[in-house]
DNA sequence: AGCAACTTTGCGCAATGAGCAATTAACTCG
DNA sequence: CGAGTTAATTGCTCATTGCGCAAAGTTGCT
C-alpha cells in the first residue's frame, strides 16, 4: 500500500520519457497509482525542503513520511533533486495544450505567450518556492534546466507545426528556447515580486511582463522567407 | 607533489565563484599550482569519459591517474559532472574580453555574436567531446546548463554597460540568455556537422550560423525606449 | 628563519544509486 | 470468477559518493 489509495480519485497516469509525464490518458488503475505516489513524493518533497532545506532531510525520511520503501523511491526518481523539480511535470502539457488549442489566426509569438500564461494559472505559486530553494542549491538549479531542456524539443515541435518550419530548423529551436528562458525568467520576477511586501501583482502584470520579454524577437522573422543562409546544409 | 609542478609555467589563477574561475589574474604559485590541479583533473576526467563512457570510471580512478588525494578531488568538484564541466572554465573570459574588447561603434548584436566566434576558436573541438558525452547523460548536461547560467549573469553586466540599461533590465536579461542559448545551438550543430563523413566545416560556416540564429532578434530593441511596459515597477 | 595563511591528505561515516530475486498487486482472457 | 501474465514494490546488499574534521605539508611575507 503505497499512497493512501481512497484519495486516488482519478489523475492520470502517463508514459514516461526521460522522467516526464508526456502522455497522461492512460487510465488503469495501476497506472493512476504510479502517478499518485509519484505526485505524493514530489509533493511531500517540496514541502520538506521548503521547512528544513534542501539538504535538511533524506530520502528515507521523505519515504517514511510518504509510505513507500525506500527502494521504491529510485524506482521513480535518480535522486533527491529530480524528485523535487518533478511537481513540474504538468506544466508541460498546459503549455502544450494552450498552444494546441490557441486559433490558428493567432501570432506564433502571441501563441507563445498564451501558453505561458497558461502555466502561469497554477505553477506560478509552486514556482516560488521552488525558485527559493533552487537559488542556492546548485543540483536543484541544474535539474531544472535539464527539465527546461525537454519542454524546448516539445514546444520546438509546436512552433514547427504552426510555422510550415522543419522542427530542427535553427530559428524554430532558438525562437522555442527562447520562449522557455522567458518563461524561467519572467516566472521568477513575478514570485519575488508576489513575496514582497506591497505584493500587488496580477494577472495583468505578468501578461505585461511576457509583452516585454517578447519584446526583443523580431515580429516577422519566422514568416518571412529565411534569412541570410549562406551555407543551407547547416543552418537547416 | 600534487601535479607535475615542472610543467607548470604560468598558467593564471584566479579567484572563484560559484567553482568558475573569474578573474585569472593572480599569478602566485600556490594559485598556478591550484589552477594547474584542477585543469589536471578536468582534462583527464574529459578524457577518461570519452574512452569508457561518463560511468565507466570512478572518481578514485580519476585521481590516481592525475596523482592527487580523492579527498582532494571532493576540495575542488561537487562531483563527476561538474569536474568534467570544469573543461569549458575558460570561455567564459573569452566571451566577455571579446566583448569588452569589440570597438564601441558596433551593434550590440554583432558584438555578441564576435564574442561567441571567439570562443569557437579554441573551444568547440572540445566542444564536441563534451556534447557527445554529454548527450545522454542527464546529470553531465544539467551541470553544464547550469554553468551557462553563470555565463548568462556576466554577459548580462557586458550587455548592460554597453546598452546603459540596468543589469537586471528584463530585456538585457534575456538577450544575454538568447545568446547563450543561441551559441550553445548553433556549436552543437558546428559540432555534430565536424564529425560527419563530409566535413567541410569551415569558420566562414560558423559566422553565417550565428548570423541565422541572431536574426531572430530584433535589430533595434535595445537602442530604442524601453518597449511597451505598462506596470514599471515589475518590467524593471 | 619564522610565523601566518592556505592546501592537501587520511580517516571515517552517513547517504546515495542501483542490481538482483522474491513478493505482491493489477490486468487479461477464457 | 479464477488462473495466468505482466508489472510494481520491497528487502538485501554493495560500491560509490560527498563531506566534516584534524593532522601534516606548502606557500607567502617579513
């Protein structure tokens, strides 16, 4: 008896690549446990790290807390640090979906921004206090950006659906990573800011502070003819 | 007798920050003799992971090769990661001389882009050993992810004093970002294309890379008024 | 030379990550 | 429903790791 099973209502189990959710329609029983205790053990991990620190407490401890052996725990996760990172994991296909189901007359950059937001709905919070333990924890940090690395293949994807484009082509990588960093940096100001005293920020703002990010691409770029490509075999 | 200290000539130490050697200017022999270690370690632990894979060695093999204490090892690195990481320490001083030393009448951009082109000058072979590596080994590609994030902050200072906007300016922030991401892109395509049966991969190659990749930035954000910012006190 | 500052080293230990085989729970099909 | 198949959990076990601590060895400065 792993997780308390009563609670396992019905979330959605999923295959796994590289650690991440990505599909999550399956919906045996078996599977909707797997998530369940994988969902309890990055939970519960990010509230003990939140009290005592990151390295204030250890897996067998989290394991305890949670009910599963010890052994299980790298069953699902190669180490303390992914585990915690992974209370992202559905933030993956918000912004998937939100693109997905954004009009197809909509801007790819304002697309873009539209999934963010979508994120934005229920990370933002958990974001926080993620950041707050990530800042000085280097391993934290490095797992997160690793997990960042992901949503830029799948999101590249996306960008390459909507823009005719090859998925591997130079600019639907960098337009795709781009995206993200802002994500990643504009999620951050938007927490410290909500930490501060005078906390008065919206929805509003945060969509403002996407505007400004988005700033600096160049509006037509992806749908115009491609650029200055002297040597075509490697800028493809 | 930690390295042979004979082949010691003058390297450069340097003072640390988060384990990155920042300013390599001290010249004291206790600082080449550090510097010299930790090279030592850095190049063999390269090396060892190209021959037997990022797992096929311990640490303790590591350092009988190289001649130091494993308790030594742990003095300098946090782990196998971030010792191999340590091969790229210098780059980060590439890129910014670079920068500082572009003439003031060029763009911002294309100052960026020089700074990465210097880099590729020495780097990118080992560049490539590292990416091979690196590629499916998950823990090794977050540490060097998180190294870039350190990049990122030192680019962002370059690009604030030549913009004159505040460091911490959320466009200056993300340009930073963008380059990074956008040199780490286009020397993983540089570098997978090197190997290929075929490689005619010249530096004139490289230039036009970075010129597709840049052009997905807006020309002339920087040097214009601040873009649409309607709540100040978080865009800043 | 002699003292202060810094590094290296050895010892030790708690914690980690993973292989293996046995057990248990979930699914499938007759 | 019940027997067989598949997959997840668990307990053992062990090599490896990360790091605190104090002793011994270097370097730097006067």
């Amino acid at each position: 008896m792993p997780v308390d099973t009563d609670v396992i209502e019905h979330s959605s189990g999923g295959a796994e690549l590289s650690g991440i959710v990505v599909t999550p329609d399956n919906v045996g029983l078996r599977e909707r446990k797997k998530d369940a205790t994988r969902r309890a053990l990055a939970e519960h991990a990010l509230e003990l790290a939140q009290h005592r620190g990151f390295a204030g407490f250890t897996i067998s401890e989290l394991v305890a807390d949670v009910g599963v052996s010890r052994r299980t725990f790298s069953n699902y996760f190669a180490s303390k640090a992914e585990c915690i990172v992974a209370v992202t994991d559905g933030w993956l296909d918000d912004v998937l979906d939100a693109i997905r189901q954004a009009p197809a007359s909509a801007s790819l950059l304002s697309v873009l921004q539209t999934g963010l937001l979508a994120v934005a709905q229920d990370g933002v919070e958990r974001w926080g206090a993620l950041h707050a333990i990530g800042a000085m924890e280097p391993e934290l940090q490095a797992c997160a950006l690793a997990g960042d690395e992901i949503v830029v293949e799948m999101v590249s994807d996306e960008v390459a659906r909507r823009s005719g484009l090859a998925s591997d082509d130079i600019r639907v990588r960098l337009l795709a990573g781009f995206a993200v960093t802002a994500g990643r940096e504009v999620f951050t100001r938007w927490a410290t800011a909500c930490q501060e005293p005078g906390h008065s920020a919206s929805n509003a703002d945060l969509g403002a502070l996407l505007s400004a990010a988005f700033s600096i691409i160049n509006p037509d770029v992806l749908t115009v003819a491609r650029p200055a490509a002297p040597t075509d075999s490697l800028t493809t």
